[in-house]
C-alpha cells in the first residue's frame, strides 16, 4: 500500500491546525442601546496575544473611539455614538506579526436622550441696557451748588453804617480752595478707614483744581482726556503724564479693588499738590513769596 499521499496529508494538516488554535474564540460584550454623544462601553477578549489597539482605523462616520484599554487580555473600548438609528462597532488591533485583526462587530440601537419633564428651560436674557451717563447729573449738581453758594454770598453780604455794601472778600485762587481740601482730606480719617473713598475724593479734588484752572469739563474727561488738557496748557509735558499716573492708579483702587501701599495714599496727596503747583501760573505763585 503506498502510503505517501497519506503522509503529505497529514503534514498539511498539522501544519493548519495550529495556525487555527493560534486564535481563540472571540467573545464580544456591550449594551445593545446607546445614547446620542454619550459614552458607551464595548468588551473584547479574543485578540491575538500582543496586538495593539488600532483606535484611528476603527472610527467611522457614526462612532468615534475615546479609548481602549487592555487588562489581562480583556481590552474594554469606549466609543462616542455620532448618529442616532442602528449602528455597529468593530474593534480593529494590530497583531504583533503586522496582521489588521478586525474583531466582531456590536450593534447598537443608538437614540437621543429625552429631557426630563420636570427640567425648566430658562428664558433667553434680554438686552443689557447701558447705564446711563452721570455727567449730566454732576454737571446739574455743580450748577445748583454754585447757584446756593451765591445766593448764600448775597444774603450774607456786609453792609456799611450808611447802608451800602461792602466790597466783598476776595475769593480765593483755585490752588488754595485744592489746597486746603487736601489738607482736610488728610486728617478727615479717610485714607485709614476707605481708601476707595479717599483715591475718589483725592481725585474729586485735582479735577475740580483742573476744570477751575483752565476752564474745560475736567470732571467729565476719562484720564487721557485729562493728561492731553494738561499737556497742552502745562509748559512741562511731565506734568500731563503724572496727572494721569495718579488718574490710573487712583481707579485701580476705586473700580479694581486693588490694595495700594500703606504709604501710598499720603504719598500721592503730596503728588496732586506737586502737580497743582506745578500748573499753578508763576503770577499766583510770586504772590505767595513775601518781598
């Protein structure tokens, strides 16, 4: 009996079964629902012994890879459902010999989450209406101010035995009304208890000192409005820069919340005097050099 054919077929046949014994059985586990954009979880054990997860080639249109994590031949994927209706998922490794191993495939009934009942949709907000601006207001304020403060002069003006009014004090020149003013403001308490309030009544000051020396709206100027009047009218340009250093710095702790120096209130009450002095004409100032 020849026995050779026999033989050959036997060497194939060794030859094949462990090449089909090299791949276990797959086992595939995953929900059969999935939600719209909601994460869901698919679990593998099956894949050839080292093979890696091939998460960009397992994308598709409807179902994006978030991750694929391997434990002890067990590789759980967390996919993202792009479409609603019934989508499948297959997992695709790389094996170790440079082989594509597509897994099998998981089909999911995907639909889109409903929105609790007891859920209120919050109204859309209407339009922010812009707030209204204040300088009419101080404008209005300062007019009926000065309106008081004359007609308090004319009703306490002197009068002479023969009943003619005396010639009235003279009033006095805007760098001493600012002065003064800072000079109540420094034992007034203020700067110890609020210094916001003190940076807005230091700047209260030098504005009103501004608006009285060159005759324009000062307090209704932003900063830089401020430090161009200045340099414009002043005959040191350094003078509009510091107006508006301390301009700045004074909104930062009205408006900012920023916290300054414990010396830097009083150090910049001496910067506005330096500045009204330095605005102040040289004829005002001779006056107050005694001969």
């Amino acid at each position: 009996m020849n026995l050779l054919p026999v033989n050959i077929f036997s060497l194939m046949l060794f030859a094949v079964i462990p090449a089909f014994a090299q791949q276990a059985p797959w086992e595939v586990s995953s929900s059969s629902v999935a939600v719209l954009a909601a994460e869901s979880v698919v679990v593998y054990r099956g894949a050839p012994a080292g093979s890696k997860a091939d998460t960009v080639g397992s994308n598709t249109s409807d179902i994006v890879v978030v991750n694929a994590v391997e434990n002890d031949g067990l590789w759980t994927w967390t996919i993202l459902p792009l479409s609603t209706g019934t989508v499948s998922f297959s997992a695709k490794f790389a094996s170790p010999d440079g082989r594509s191993v597509a897994a099998p495939a998981a089909a999911f009934a995907v639909t889109v989450a409903p929105l609790p009942d007891s859920e209120d949709i919050s109204d859309i907000k209407g339009p922010i209406k812009a707030r209204p601006a204040l300088w009419p207001w101080l404008l209005a304020a300062a007019l009926a101010w000065a309106a008081w403060r004359g007609w308090r002069r004319w009703k306490a003006r002197r009068l002479a035995p023969d009943g003619t009014p005396l010639p009235e004090a003279p009033v006095l020149p805007p760098e001493e009304i600012a002065a003064m003013a800072i000079a109540a403001l420094r034992s007034s308490g203020l700067w110890e208890n609020d210094q916001a309030a003190y940076y807005l009544r230091l700047t209260d000051i030098l504005r009103a000192y501004l608006e009285a020396r060159y005759g324009q709206p000062v307090t209704a100027m932003t900063s830089v409005e401020v430090e161009r009047l200045v340099k414009a009218r002043a005959q040191d340009l350094q003078i509009g820069g510091g107006i508006r250093e301390l301009l700045t710095r004074a909104d930062l702790v009205k408006f900012a919340k920023a916290k300054p120096g414990p010396d830097e209130g009083p150090r910049d009450a001496d910067l506005a005097l330096g500045l009204i002095k330095a605005t102040t004409p040289r004829v005002y100032a001779a006056k107050e050099t005694p001969p």
